[in-house]
C-alpha cells in the first residue's frame, strides 16, 4: 500500500494541486498571522520559519488527503472489477 500511496502522493497533478492549495491558504494564514507586520515592513520581527510552516502544511495536507482519496478509489476500483 506504502508504494501505491507514494505513486499517486508523486504524481505531478497532485503535487500541483498541493502547490494550488499552499499558495491560497497558505498565504491567507500567513496575513491573518503575520499581516501587521508586513503592512509595517517590521522584516526583523517576522518569523520565517512560520511563514515556511505555514505554506508547507497546507501543501502537506493537500497531498495526503488527495493520495489516500486516490488510494481509496484504487481499491474500490478493483474490488468492483
């Protein structure tokens, strides 16, 4: 199962859709966070590993959810041929 969720967690259209979703989120969670600072450009108080945390998680999510769906329908596929 390990290496079929690999294959689709690979795949380019699910790594894109993971990319999609990273930016949208991902930057909406990173103005909710973070905005104040950078309407104020206060680079020196912005935390960069939040700002990569948060467009990361999004696309880690995307893609698990979008392989184990993926996965899911594979079995069900070959349980009903």
């Amino acid at each position: 199962m390990q290496s079929t969720f690999m294959k689709f967690a690979l795949r380019p259209a699910t790594v894109k859709k993971g990319l999609m979703v990273s930016l949208v989120v991902g930057t909406v969670l990173n103005v909710i966070n973070q905005g104040d600072l950078f309407i104020y450009q206060k680079w020196e108080s912005l935390s960069f590993f939040k700002l990569f945390l948060t467009y990361v998680t999004p696309f880690l999510v995307s893609v698990y959810s979008t392989a184990t769906a993926l996965v899911n329908f594979a079995k069900v596929e070959k349980y009903n041929t």
